[in-house]
C-alpha cells in the first residue's frame, strides 16, 4: 500500500468509528431526540400523571370544541389511539380539524392532557388552493393522511 | 481535467469561467424571484408565506451542499496534500455558513407565522444550527493557525468529523419525530409539492447552485493569490536580511 492508500483507509475507518458511535449515541437517546410522542407511543409508555411532555398528532375531526373564553378541548390522534387535550389561549393560524399539532404540557389524573402551548405541525405538501379544492371535490383528499398520493394527483390536474 | 489541479492553470480557467458564471447566476436568479414573486401560486393553508419556501429550500440544500465539497476537498488536502484543496476547503466555509444563515433565518420568519414559535429544539432545526456552529469553528481556525498547510490539515480533520452530521440532517425528520415537515421534493413516490410550484424552485435551486460556483471560484482565486503574495513577502523578507548580513 502507498502512503496516500494508507492514510485514506485511516480516514475511512476513522470515519466509518465515528459513525458508528454517533449512531449508537442518538439510538441511545431516541428518546430525548424525540420531539414529541404520538397517542399510541404516550399509551403503550403509560406516562403518568404530572410529567411533562410533549404529544403530536391530527386534530381528530368533530372533537374541537370551544369553551367560554379563550378555552379549547379537541381530541389528538395518530390512527392508534386517541388523547383528550384541553388548552387556554392564542391558537395558531394553522390550527383547524384534521390539522397536525404538537401540545406541550401534562397528563392530569383524569386522562386528560393539560396543554399549556400549541403548536401547529404543517405537513409536506404544497399546493394551490384550487388544486386542493379540485382534490377534495374528486374526492381523493386525505386529511393529514398519506401525502403521495394526492400530491401525483395534483400534478395531473395542473 | 487533471491538468487544472495546477494552480497556474486553475486561475486561468477560473478567470475564463467566472464572468460566464456570475451572468448566468444573475439571469436565473432574477428569473427565479421573478416567478416566485409573481408566478408562483400561493399555497392553500400558508397562502403568501409559502414564498420563503423559494429562499428556505435552496439555501438548506446548499448548506450541505458546500459541506460535502468542503468534505472532498478535505480529502484532496489529508490524502494528497494539495494545495489546491486547501484553498478550496478554506473558501467553502464561509460560504456555507451564509447559506446555512439564511436557511435558519427564513426558516424561523415562516416558523412564527405558521408553526406558532421562532423556534423549536427538534432534530432537524438542532442539527442544522449544529452544521452552522461547525462553519463558525471551521472559519475560526482557519483564522487561528498562521501556517497555511498546518490551517488546512487541521480544518480538513474538523470537516471530517463533522461530516456525520450531514445524514443526520436529511435523515432527522425521518428518523424522529420533528415539528419540522418531512422532504417535499426528494421523497419516495414523487414530490409532494404541486408543480407549480415545483419548478420556480428548481429553477431557485439552480440559480442558488451558479451563485455558490461563482463566489466559491472567486474565493478559491483569491486563497491562491493570497498565498503567492504571502510566499514573496516571506522571500523578499529572507533577501532583505540577506543582504543586511553581507553589507
């Protein structure tokens, strides 16, 4: 082996180490890394009362209530279960039914999640308002849901 | 192709090439805010907003963009030791700083309005305000150290290391759960993001690509002359003392 052989396998394992210990360092800490956790991920974990944190998912649909001032109580889903939130305050622009949001706050004895912010998650797709409205009039609109295929749909009806 | 790692002959190419380059990177870029200002359609829930898009997007590709240039040049530094690399490291990292800038910036003024918050620790935003400590620290370096060829072996092993930090990025809002939205455009199944508005990106992307080879190539002149200049000053020095010792 020449000596540039030698020195581009040391940085190739070296590298390589690197990555490694990287990888098993943020496997290790998945749960830090996390931004938040889905319904599914906050049952099966049965976080107890008190402990702060921070759920995601989809506004379900037909659960958003507004209470008498500032107050909301809506359900959050990810398809596996889903987590009553109540909140008091400003709401983002983006946040409607059907919507991705990020709560951060506290389960209370009841079951019940305490938020005291809202976030609103916005998802990958990009489009017009009229492909989106031509979309949900075929009827292929998925709220929240799997985003490739409306999207090849809204390249066709371009 | 060889023929150009010649620092003599790179100035020449890069002198013939850089005009054509910058005019390029000026007509694409007026073209592409053109379309983005008055073209491109606004989107069904940001509506206007989604114009920073057009600015976020393509500075968060160059910033790793640059980073994995800087990483190759890093190698040509480490394992053949040329200069020409080093030069190329050194005027990548400022570059990709700025880029990596206003991908945070135009990322934290669409933030507010549409998430609700500047700012969030989640992996993606971390990640990416991690690559651009990495072009602080690389640019910080290349400062300290005097001697050019010390300068550039050790922001050639800084690179390195910090290239793990690239698929990280990319892979960030795959890997965990982000507030930030997964890829739009490099995805599998096709890009998620209506055509037009597909393309005045890529046409924002290309303009921001031009626009890195140009101020890189320029970059790159001026390490080369900075380094010729830095060399006769050294000899004209030793001349001078030289001659004083013989008078």
């Amino acid at each position: 082996m020449t000596r540039k052989q030698k020195r581009l396998t040391l940085i190739g394992s070296a590298v390589g180490v690197l990555a490694l210990a990287v990888g098993l360092i943020l496997f290790a800490l998945r749960d830090n890394v996390v931004f938040f956790y889905g319904p599914g991920e906050l049952v099966e974990k049965h976080v107890g009362a008190g402990t702060r944190l921070r759920i995601g998912g989809l506004v379900k649909t037909g659960t958003l209530v507004h209470l008498e001032g500032k107050s909301v109580k809506f359900e959050v889903t990810d398809g596996k279960a889903d987590v009553p939130v109540t909140y008091t305050g400003l709401l983002p622009d983006l946040f409607k039914e059907g919507q991705g949001v990020v709560a951060e706050g506290a389960l209370d004895t009841a079951g019940v999640f305490k938020a005291d912010s809202i976030l609103a998650k916005h998802d990958e797709r990009y489009m017009p308002r009229e492909v989106a409205d031509a979309l949900k009039k075929q009827g292929v609109w998925q709220e929240g849901g799997a985003a490739a295929q409306p999207a090849k749909n809204a390249g066709a009806a371009q | 192709m060889l023929k150009y790692a010649n620092p003599t002959n790179f100035l020449a190419l890069a002198g013939r090439l850089i005009p054509w380059l910058a005019a390029a990177t000026a007509l694409l870029l007026t073209a592409g805010l053109c379309l983005t200002f008055f073209v491109a359609p606004d989107d069904y829930q940001q509506g206007s907003s989604v114009k920073i898009m057009y600015l976020h997007v393509p500075s968060a590709w160059l910033s790793m963009m640059c980073y994995v240039i800087m990483t190759s040049a890093a190698l040509g530094t480490i394992v053949w030791r040329h200069p020409l690399a080093d030069a190329a490291q050194k005027a990548a990292a400022p570059l990709g700083a700025v880029f990596t800038l206003l991908c945070l910036v135009t990322g934290s003024l669409w933030g507010k309005p549409m998430w609700g918050t500047w700012w969030v620790w989640d992996a993606r935003l971390t990640s990416v305000l991690v690559l651009f400590l990495i072009y602080l620290g690389l640019i910080g370096l290349w400062q300290t150290i005097e001697e050019p060829a010390q300068a550039a072996r050790a922001a050639a092993i800084l690179t390195l290391v910090g290239v793990v930090n690239i698929p990280i990025i990319k892979f960030s809002v795959d890997w965990w759960n982000t507030l930030h939205q997964p890829a739009s455009v490099f995805k599998l199944g096709g890009p998620a993001i209506s055509g037009s508005m597909l393309w005045p990106l890529l046409i924002m992307a290309v303009a921001f690509t031009l626009l890195f080879l140009t101020l890189h190539l320029m970059a790159v002149r001026n390490e080369i002359l900075r380094r010729r200049l830095r060399r006769l000053s050294i000899d004209a020095a030793h001349a001078e003392e030289k001659s004083e010792a013989t008078a």
